[in-house]
C-alpha cells in the first residue's frame, strides 16, 4: 500500500519494518488499521524509525557502539534528506544500500514530510539518553516522559495536513507515550533499566535504585505503585471525552487511537496483580480491538 504517485514498496522492507514496530509498539497493530490509507506505510516507516533507534539508545550495553550507530543513523537520515532535496533518489530504483526502515520511509514519501530538525532533535535525545538526571519524584517523571516521547508526536503530526493546536492533549499523550517507552526498557533491560524510577518512590519503600535491578519482586512493587499514580495522567474516559469536544482530528486518528490504547493499558496495569506487567506490555489483549474501533468511531471521518 503505497500513497499516490509512490511505488510499489518491498515486502521484504515492510515485513523487517513490521517485525521491528511490533516488537517494541505491539498496539501498532490496532491502530494502524484507523489510520488514513495513504499513511499507512509512512506510519510504519516512522514507527520502525523509533523502534530502531530505541533499539540503540535504550537497551544497547556498549556505549561505543551507541555513539558510533548514532553516528550512522545521523549521517543516513541526513543523507536521504539531502538526495529528497535535489531530487538524487529516484523513486522507482532506490540505492540497494540503504536501510529498509529508510527506504520505507523514502518510498512511501514520509522522508519529505519529516521536519529536518525534529530528525535531529530525536537523534540527539537517543544519543544522550544515558546522561538524563534521574527524576526526584513523580512531577519530574512526568517531565521526562513528556521529554522522551514530544518529539514522536511532532513526528507523526508532520503527516498529516494540520497540527493539532490541544496542547493539553499533546501533554498528555507525550507523558503516557514516555512512560511505555521506559516501562519496556524496565522489561528488556531490567539490571539497567530502572535509572528512572523516582527517587521519592524509592525511599517508600527504604529500598535503592540497586536493589530495583536485582529484585524482581521489589521491581514489580514499584511499577505496580508507579503506574497507579501515573494512571491518573491520561485516564481513558477524560481523553476519549476530550478527543470527541474538538471535529479537526480526522488528520492524526491513528495518532489519538494509539494513544488511547495507551492509556487503557496503563489503566489497566494499576488494576492487575503485581506480576501482570510485562505481559500487558508486550501482547495485545482480544479487547483492544473493540476498544479501539469504539474510540476511533467517535472521531471525525478522515478528509476524502
């Protein structure tokens, strides 16, 4: 699926793209079936983009090996938007060279649509993301997640035709769209990935960040705590409410809908045994489907 004068895309790069997004954003696959048809592709494209270089930052042990692949990754992207520019890539006979994740988004025409800087901006937060402060409390936590993850949404909302002017959603969904990201890393990674977690949490429990690696229950008590506090950031009801006062949406449904899995997930999350959350974040629940149809039909129609 290909939008209007693009070419027939590899199935080859679609299926790594596909392995790629479902790996690290599993309810891409429900959402994506609300998305406009013609952005389809261009979404997968820039999904495996984040799953890649979360890839990298997030759960590489090497911090050599970060630098350098960033270092590649920057050069690549630079390099495909320069050949966008002067016209250098010809559509119908890609570079054999090129990554799949890039080619997918040259091919689709996602690459054209993708703000040079906010390229940059998510390169560089991959690149120092083992230098981030770790947050004193549940405030800061918020903060950061809302750091992690503006610059995917600005991203996304780079393809359609309007940008969403509801800064108290973009808030919202950036700080739920953060806290999955470190939630996995938390799951991949868990003798490293609790840097995160609050301080003032810790001290509840008179218990160190340490301890969090090493103890599996400790670390389950501490999500399950985490995510009852952070639930209350995005409750599904009060978005799906928000999402249907405002009729100028139907450009990003993909967008919204995601977010609302999201959101239910969390919600969810605070109410399951302490044990439950790496399985929540990793498969898709039978009811998401109807969840997501539920909430995408009370959004505008996309454009024709």
């Amino acid at each position: 699926m290909t939008g209007p004068g693009h070419t027939e895309i590899s199935t080859g790069d679609r299926q790594l793209c596909e392995e790629r997004v479902i790996q690290s954003a599993p309810l891409f696959r429900v959402s994506r079936v609300f998305a406009q048809e013609q952005c389809v592709d261009q979404l997968l494209g820039l999904y495996a983009l984040f799953a890649s270089l979360e890839q990298l930052g997030w759960l590489s042990k090497d911090p050599m090996l970060v630098a350098s692949n960033i270092q590649w990754w920057s050069q690549q992207i630079h390099g495909e938007i320069q050949g966008q520019a002067e016209g250098a890539h010809q559509l119908d006979d890609p570079p054999p060279g090129r990554h799949p994740v890039l080619r997918l988004l040259t091919q689709s025409g996602a690459m054209k649509r993708l703000p040079a800087k906010s390229l940059d901006d998510l390169i560089e937060l991959v690149a120092c993301a083992h230098d981030i402060v770790p947050p004193a409390d549940m405030d800061e936590l918020r903060q950061l997640c809302q750091r992690l993850h503006q610059g995917r949404l600005m991203l996304e909302l780079a393809l359609g035709d309007s940008q969403s002017q509801y800064q108290e959603l973009m808030a919202a969904m950036a700080a739920i769209g953060g806290l999955s990201q470190l939630l996995r890393l938390l799951i991949f990674r868990p003798e490293a990935g609790g840097w995160w977690l609050p301080m003032d949490l810790l001290a509840q429990h008179q218990r160190s960040r340490a301890e969090a690696s090493t103890d599996p229950h400790f670390r389950n008590q501490l999500v399950r705590d985490l995510v009852r506090q952070a639930a209350t950031w995005c409750r599904p009801r009060d978005f799906r409410l928000n999402c249907a006062l405002h009729d100028d949406l139907r450009d990003h449904r993909h967008l919204y809908t995601y977010h609302y899995l999201l959101a239910r997930q969390l919600a969810s999350l605070a109410r399951k045994p302490v044990r439950a959350y790496t399985t929540a974040m990793t498969r898709l629940r039978p009811n998401d489907f109807i969840a997501a149809w539920w909430f995408a039909r009370g959004l505008p129609s996309a454009r024709e």
